[in-house]
C-alpha cells in the first residue's frame, strides 16, 4: 500500500489485521460516474432463495504476478507488489459453490515472456480443480483468463459447463473478445453455459448476490456473501486490484489495462463508503495478498479448499 495521505482518519474494525486510511477527500481525473448498489435490497435478495445460508468462504491462490505498485495504483512507487490469481470457494452445509475458477499453467505463463515466468502454484491448481469438480455450482465473474481458464480450459470442460453460470454479457465477451487467443471458444461450446441476464442484481444462491458493476470490463460483477454467523462479505472482485484502491479511491494506473475508468471510480468510491459505514461487512479483493493473508489469519476466510 502507499504512503498514508496527510487528510486521513484510521478505521478500526471490518477487514481484520489490515490498516487501511481513507481520505477526508480523495481526488480523481476524470468523468466519474455515480454508482449506488442498495445494500437493503441486496441484502433482501440474500434472503429470497430458500435454503440455508452459507457457512465459510475459502480462497485458492493458484499463480502470482509481481507488479510495481505504480501500475498496481496511480501516483504507486515502484515497491514491488504480490498478485495473486484467485478463485474463492463458498461452503454450505450440504454443497460447495465456486465463484471464479482459476487458471492453468499454459494461461499464466501468456502473460510473460518466456525467460520471465511468474510463480505457479500447481499444487494450489490441483487441489482448485477437485473443488470445481465437487462444487454444485461455478459462477464466473467475468470473462477474464484468470477468472475463468480453470474452467473453460479443463478436460471436463462439458461436465464443468453444464453447473458453470456465466451472465449474457460474459458470454458474449467469451465468444467475441477472449482475453487470450488460445482462450477463444464457438457457440456451441459457450451455450453449454448456464446463460443468465439480470438488471442490478441477481440472488444466484442462498447467501449470495451479483452486482453488476460494468467498468473493469463490461461484464464484470461483485458479489456479495452473507453468512449464517451473521457476517457478511463484499467480493470487490477487480475494481480495483488492491484495498489501497478503495481505501483512496484512486484507479489503476496499467497501461495494458482497457476499462471504463469513470465507472471504476464510481465504483470505488461506492466501496470506499461501504467501507467506512458498514461495519459488519467485509472486503475482498481478488489480487490483494496481504488482505487475502490478513483475512486468513483472522479467520474471516479459510486458507484451504473444502
């Protein structure tokens, strides 16, 4: 994380074992775009469909990359900065539900160039791919390569398919704009999909809600998880790649990276209100490994599959 800003109060509580300031006011460029989730009526949705709630959230950390903070956040130093590629799994009573999937060795090694691979975690990988191949349900995020290659890329990709939901969006973007060429799939291969649309939000399981959040990509979606203990987390997903993001409601600064950026600071300063009035809820972030390794020392979430 950078440096604190000087106009800054401390919060205590929410994300556990992790210091995080938020400005009194942080600046942004650009045309920003108001983003106003309802938390009340997400969290009625949790509570549509029937069945019991959730009873743990684990993480996988199958890949890593390392980027200097100044990609990772604007006005960043060079610090170098852990990435991890994550999938995170939800536990029921009686099943297990995946939301993201990961991604093979062949599609992380496409991000770098051949005498600099970054660390892969085949260990990590193949314990993901039991889970998929337990859970009862696989939602993807979005169209991503890390978010999805577990899946899209497995030898039982039919088997997999039949139980993975994807929103109408991501098909598309599947179909028409894969994040890697070796990831470019047919029709008919997608429409084995649980294909869904939806206007704000989407209740998929019990416990859990989609957020549309187009911006990072135009598919792209939070989710929500609340808990039979009575905890409730926000999946910030990649709005922004660190707490650091929403803590000073500045974007990220990657030059590779395409995306809506004044939908990305709505975005981020919604999060960033979140985080500072809700004290029951939770932040993850996909690619923050300190958070990630706060989280599971605290025990908000688990460190291995189920």
């Amino acid at each position: 994380m950078s440096a604190e800003p000087n106009s800054a109060h401390s919060r205590e509580g929410g994300n556990p074992g992790t210091k995080d300031w938020v400005p009194a006011s942080a600046g942004t460029s650009g045309q920003e775009q108001p983003f106003a989730a309802d938390l009340s009526a997400i969290r009625r949705l949790a509570g549509l469909l029937p069945g019991a709630w959730p009873v743990a959230v684990n993480v996988a950390r199958v890949a890593a990359s390392i980027r200097p903070n100044r990609f990772v956040i604007e006005g960043g130093d060079d610090t170098s900065i852990t990435m991890p590629r994550t999938a995170f799994q939800v536990v029921y009573p009686d099943a297990t539900l995946m939301i993201d999937a990961g991604l093979d060795r062949e599609t992380h090694d496409s991000f770098s160039a051949p005498d600099r691979r970054e660390p892969y975690f085949p260990e990590a990988f193949a314990r993901l791919r039991k889970a998929l191949d337990a859970a009862r349900m696989i939602v993807l995020t979005h169209f991503h390569a890390d978010h999805v290659a577990g899946v899209t890329r497995a030898p039982n990709f039919d088997e997999l398919a039949r139980k993975t939901f994807v929103s109408v969006e991501t098909a598309r973007c599947l179909l028409n704009t894969p994040h890697r060429p070796h990831l470019a799939m047919s029709a008919e291969q997608i429409n084995r999909f649980v294909i869904f649309d939806y206007g704000d939000y989407y209740p998929i399981a019990p416990g859990i809600v989609l957020i549309k959040a187009a911006g990072h990509s135009s598919d792209h979606q939070m989710v929500y998880i609340a808990l039979q203990s009575g905890r409730e987390i926000l999946h910030s997903v990649d709005v922004g790649w660190a707490l650091a993001n929403i803590a000073q409601v500045k974007g990220k600064a990657a030059p590779w990276v395409k995306e809506d950026k004044g939908a990305v600071l709505g975005q981020l300063r919604w999060l960033n209100n979140t985080l500072r009035n809700e004290r029951n809820i939770s932040l993850l972030v996909t690619h923050d490994d300190a958070l990630i390794e706060a989280a599971i020392t605290s025990g908000m979430i688990g460190g291995e599959l189920k």
